[in-house]
C-alpha cells in the first residue's frame, strides 16, 4: 500500500505498525506543527524543540502498538511529546531550590496590554525566561498544572516551583515594560494601553 498525506490516521497507524518508512514520514509531517507549540513551550531555541520532536516521535514509532483510542491520536501524540519535553527538562536544567523565601499568593497580573498581545508575541516573550522558570510557568498558566503536581513531575518543592513562578511573572512584566511602552490614551476609559514602541 502507498502511504502519503491523503492517508488516514487509521491507515498510517497500521501501516507505521508494519514498520513502513512513508507511513511513518506521513504521521511525521502532519503532526509535527502541532507539536512544535507544545516542545517549543519548554525549551529556548527551535533546535531544542526539534530534538525534543524527534526523540518523541521515536518514542510515537515505537510504542504505537499500545495506541488503543482510535479516535485521538493527536492526543496521543501530544501527551508524549508533553512527557519527552519534560524528560529533557529534567536532565538539562538546575533547578534553584529555595529554602526560605516570601511569595505572595497567586494573584492574576493585571496589565491591559496582555490581551492586546497576539499569542506569537506571548509566546516569544516567555521563551525568553530561564529555562527553569519557564517551564513552571508552562506547566502552571498554559497547562494548569498545580505547584504540587509540577513539583512531582520536576523532581522539585512545591516552595521552588513558587518561586520560578513568581519570578517568571516577575521578569515578564520587565520585559513588557521593556519593550513597549505604556501611554495614557485620552479616551473615555481612561484605562492605560501597552502600545508598540
């Protein structure tokens, strides 16, 4: 059978199964894009995120005899590129533990001009973050993980996983102040708007 791009999931499945090289190429390229977001999320660079891809879709090739929901495999895949990033997560950062630190309680941050961000612009922010801290503010805001959870999955305290976040919100609001600059628009509102610079 010739496998491409007009194959359906069910048809790559069986043929990848059966240890076809183009079945497995046409998986590949039809999820690899959605996958980016979610390997790109947890690493600086594309390269990261590309080899975080690679690794899991091996992993997608090897174990895609235990795949059972015919109806996911999106989802499927996703849930192992999530657990090959944080596998790489684990083996490439230092995490700082904090002994004894003041966090304040998980306030939301206020700032009008987060919502006029498009979310390419967010995302290019929070890559910008230590990887440390940028992975706990994936898992808790993107994600919706909880401070416990994180701390089970990083191998790290509830108090660490605090901090990195508090101190990613921390540096992304400089950030945002750096690189735009906040004017008071003359408007009925009268709320104040983050603009480009």
């Amino acid at each position: 059978m010739s496998y491409s791009n007009q194959s359906t999931d069910q048809e790559l499945i069986v043929g990848c199964r059966e240890g076809h090289p183009l079945a497995q190429k046409a998986i590949y390229q039809r999820y690899f894009g959605k996958m980016f977001g979610i390997a790109l999320r947890y690493t600086k660079h594309q390269e990261e995120a590309i080899e975080i891809l690679n690794n899991a879709f091996l992993k997608v090739f090897t174990c895609l005899h235990k795949y059972e929901d015919q109806n996911n495999l999106a989802g499927w895949i996703a849930k192992i590129v999530f657990n090959t990033a944080i596998d790489f997560v684990r083996q490439h950062v230092k995490y700082k533990q904090v002994m004894d630190f003041e966090v304040q309680q998980d306030a939301p941050t206020h700032n009008d001009g987060l919502s006029h961000l498009q979310a390419e612009d967010l995302y290019k922010l929070i890559q910008q973050l230590p990887t440390a801290s940028r992975t706990v503010f994936s898992l808790y805001v993107l994600e919706g993980y909880r401070h416990k959870e994180i701390g089970e999955m990083l191998n790290i305290t509830e108090g660490t996983s605090k901090w990195h976040l508090a101190y990613a919100r921390q540096e992304l609001q400089k950030m945002l102040q750096t690189q735009y600059k906040t004017e008071k628009k003359n408007n009925s509102d009268g709320k104040f708007r983050i603009v480009f610079s």
